[in-house]
C-alpha cells in the first residue's frame, strides 16, 4: 500500500530564507506526484505537478524534484516571503487518477 | 472564473440524517473526485469519476453515495450520517487523469452531533 510521509510536519524560518520541504513515497511506481498548498480554512491550490518520467519542474520561486528510484520529492522555496505561510501537501498518483496524500508540512514565514 | 464551486459551506448533522453536498464545476473537466480531510491527516479519496454515467469507489467509500448525470455536477450522498463521518469535504476535478493537476473547491466542514 502506498505511503506518502512529509518532513518536517511544521517549519518555521524568517523571511528571506531559503527551505525545503521533503516528500517519500513507499511504492515508486507512480504515474505523477503533485505538490498543492492549502491556506486555512480553504481548499487546495495545485503548485507543480511532475510526470513520473521527468526530474523536475518550475513555477516562479518554487521548484519541485522528483527521485522516483529512491521514493523522494523535494519542493524548494527561493527567498521566503510572509505569503508563503500555508500548509503543503505533497500527493501521489498510481494509476492517473487517485492522489494519495501526505499529511502536510505546515509552513510559517516571519516579518 | 469560479472553477469548483462546492455547497454547502458549513452544515451541522444529527446521527441518522442524510444530506447531500453539492459540488459544480464549470471548466468542462472529464474527471471529478471527493476527498475527506480530518484533522491532522492528509486527504482520503472517496469516490471519483471519469466522465458522466460513470462511478467508481476510493479509498474510503463506506457510507457513501454518488451520481455523476452531468459532465459539470457530481453531488455525494451521506445516508444514515454517523459522527466518524464529521470532516472537511473537498471536491475536485481535472480535465484528464493523471497528466493534469486537481482543482479543488474549499470544502465543506461537516459536523455529525
């Protein structure tokens, strides 16, 4: 059964910062993995999405790596800003269509 | 530009009610999905379709119901509501499965008393 496990569960950093957040996944065999940010109280925002055969993607200040042979996703925030400050979730797809989910690493950027 | 389109907001259920929570979206997407997030945890699928007249069960479908009669509406049907179902409900769609990103409505937080 596939797991997905993020870390750290919360982070805190000053503004400017750069971060990591880190996605594994059990079972490699995986069609895409997607990162969403969700703000409270709202629904999912899709960030990057990365197909199975692709190492990474691009959107502004946020790039996403994908390691499908060890099970690893890495989502990289260049010069953290306030706005940032969201829980992110990282999301597995097997067959095209379910997403299994992590738990979310809830991020929290200081002025 | 409203996207998923989801209802409603907030609903408070006796146990032993039903309900059903609305969900429309207006991107013309082929496949629509229904997720529950409880606190703490990460989203569990519960149904999802691929086009209209089509169903097929998640991760989680116990004591649910859904209908998919239009490419733009796929209503969830709780029956006989229990407190294990108290949640935040999301619906979302995609154009396609797997090369397109999920679009989520913002839930609706449901409370079994």
């Amino acid at each position: 059964k596939q797991e997905v496990t993020q870390i750290p569960a919360a982070l805190s950093v000053p503004e400017g910062e750069n971060l990591v957040l880190n996605c594994s996944f059990t079972d490699s065999a995986i069609y895409n993995l997607q990162w969403f940010r969700q703000d409270p109280g709202k629904g999912l925002t899709s960030l990057l999405l990365i197909q199975s055969s692709q190492r990474e993607q691009t959107s502004g200040r946020l790039n996403a790596s994908l390691d499908k042979s060890s099970g690893r996703s890495t989502l990289y925030i260049a010069a953290s800003q306030p706005g940032d400050s969201a829980t992110y979730l990282c999301a597995v797809s097997k067959a095209g269509t379910a997403l299994i989910f992590g738990k979310g690493t809830t991020l929290s950027v200081s002025s | 530009n409203a996207g998923v389109t989801q209802t409603p907001k907030f609903r408070i259920l006796k146990i032993g009610q039903s309900m059903t929570l609305q969900c429309t979206q207006d991107m013309n997407h082929n496949y629509m999905y229904w997720y529950r997030q409880d606190p703490g945890m990460g989203l569990k699928l519960i149904y999802y379709s691929v086009g209209a007249g089509i169903t097929d069960k998640g991760e989680v479908p116990n004591g649910y119901n859904v209908s998919r009669s239009t490419t733009e509406d796929f209503p969830l049907r709780l029956e006989l509501a229990a407190p294990s179902q108290t949640s935040v409900y999301f619906c979302a769609s995609s154009r396609t499965g797997g090369d397109q990103p999920q679009h989520f409505g913002d839930g609706t937080r449901l409370s079994i008393l």
